[in-house]
C-alpha cells in the first residue's frame, strides 16, 4: 500500500522578531493570504483523503481555503512543527543555519538538531502511511521541516535547496 502525501510549505507570513523566541502564532501576510487562497485550486486536485498541519498558524492558514474546499477539517500534527533550532531570530541567522547544515548533529541550546528533526519528520511520513494507506495526505509544514522530510523519503534536499524553496512551495513523496 502506498500513501500519496503532499508536503507544502507555507506562503510568505510575518517575518519573525529579532532577539526574541519565534512566535508559534506568526501569521501569513496579505501576499501569503493571497497565495494560499491561489494555491487551493491546485491542492484539490490531488483529491486528499485528509488535510494535516503543523499547528502553527501560518502553515494552518496556507492549507485551510484547499481543506474548506474539500470539506475537510485541517487537523494539527505536533510533530509537523517547524524544526526548533533553538536559535533567537536574528540578522545572521543565514549564517547560522549554513553551519548547522553542514554539521546537522549539531544542536544550539535546548534546540533539536536536523538530524532529530529527519526523524522526527520520517516517523510523520510513516504515521501517516499507517493512518492513511492507498490514499492522498496533504500537508501544511514549514521549509526546513519540509527539507528534512524529503530526506527522511531518500529524495535530495540541502541547505541551498532549502534556502532557495518557494513560499508557498508543493513536494511529493510515499509512504
């Protein structure tokens, strides 16, 4: 059996504070709102089964119009959350990344590595092969979420190609 998910990043929301935690409720902008309601049409094609997210509020927001339209609820996954780098957003954060890519066993703080987040990521795609075998999942996620979980398929992602994703952004992969 074979489970078809469709993994979205979110569209462009609010851009995080520098100096302090990232916001779980940081929403989409008017551009983002715009690009979701856009991106619906093209969601339903693929005729999920279900709508899942990750529960902060800008994934949310960029798979609801595509849910509403299916008449589905979006149903939130904690494990779905963007990774926790345990980072404060900051100006450099570019720079910080690029190293944590290039050792991804490495952690800052309390933060998870991006080895824990691929994990983390493929134990999703497999709960997700359980829960919804021989069907569609579509999924709201963020980019270096989104990155990992491609890896976690055995698709190539790296910090270039994540840097480089589009918001919104669609990807493939089985379960």
């Amino acid at each position: 059996m074979t489970t078809r998910i469709v993994l979205v990043r979110h569209a462009q929301s609010v851009p995080p504070r520098f100096g302090v935690p990232d916001d779980d409720r940081r929403p989409l902008t008017a551009v983002g709102l715009a690009a979701a309601e856009a991106l619906s049409e093209r969601l339903v094609a693929y005729a999920p089964a279900a709508v899942l997210s990750s529960p902060q509020t800008r994934a949310v927001q960029t798979v609801t119009p595509a849910a509403r339209e299916l008449g589905l609820e979006v149903t939130t996954w904690p494990e779905l959350r963007e990774w926790e780098s345990g980072l404060l957003p900051s100006a450099d954060w570019e720079d910080l990344y690029t190293r944590s890519w290039a050792r991804p066993e490495s952690v800052h703080g309390t933060g998870e590595s991006l080895d824990e987040v691929t994990v983390r990521a493929g134990k999703a795609l497999a709960r997700m092969g359980v829960e919804f075998p021989d069907a569609t999942v579509l999924v709201g996620s963020h980019g270096t979420f989104v990155s990992r979980a491609l890896i976690a398929a055995g698709q190539h992602a790296d910090w270039e190609s994540c840097r480089a994703m589009p918001m919104p952004a669609i990807y493939e992969v089985t379960a």
